[in-house]
C-alpha cells in the first residue's frame, strides 16, 4: 500500500482539486506535477505578454526602430491596417511577376538613397 502524500503539502497548492492527489499514485504524482509545471509556466508566459501589451500602450504603441524587420513591419500593421490592407491588395492585383520587375528596379534605387 502507498503512503498518501502529506496533508501539508497539498494543502500549500491553491488547486481546486487537491484532494485527488491524496490517493495518487506515484506515477500519478509525476504526471500531477508536470501539470502543475506546464499551468505555472502558461500562467508566467500569460503574465508576460500582459506586461508586454501594458508597456506597448505606455509607450504609445510605436513601432521600435531596433526590433527586427518581420517585428517592425508587423507594427506598423497593427498601427496602420487600412494602409497595410491596401498594400497587401495592390501586391495581390499586380500580380508575382509584375512585383518582381518592379523590385528590381525599386530595390537598387532605394539601396542607393539610404546609403550613408
């Protein structure tokens, strides 16, 4: 027979449920606690993003000129819908080949303008 786990321990999660883990088995102890594990880590990743989205509307959501590309242009979408919808329909309308005619003209001449 297993010896239950003790009360003190239990009783110290705030889990709605605790008493399931006093007839747990080990095998069911283990599994228990990654659960606990991976619910105290969703909950810290949860917390973090909040305080991420508290510091975007501090700083009044501006987009961070040292962040990534993929990051700074996903701001901007997000601060600017109408425009990037309206980018986004004019690249489907013009089309694969016509993008690529026109970036190999624009991308050299861009090159050269932000050169210091």
């Amino acid at each position: 027979m297993q010896k239950a786990a003790p009360q003190a321990d239990v009783a110290s999660r705030s889990a709605p449920h605790a008493w399931i883990e006093l007839a747990a088995t080990p095998a069911q102890q283990e599994v228990l606690q990654r659960i606990h594990a991976q619910r105290d880590a969703l909950r810290a990743r949860r917390e973090k993003r909040k305080a991420q989205e508290v510091l975007a509307v501090a700083q009044g959501q501006r987009v961070d000129p040292s962040a990534p590309m993929a990051q700074r242009l996903f701001s901007f979408g997000r601060l600017h819908p109408v425009l990037s919808i309206a980018v986004l329909g004019v690249t489907a309308v013009a089309g694969p080949r016509r993008l690529l005619r026109w970036s190999s003209w624009l991308l050299p001449a861009a090159l050269r303008i932000w050169r210091p």
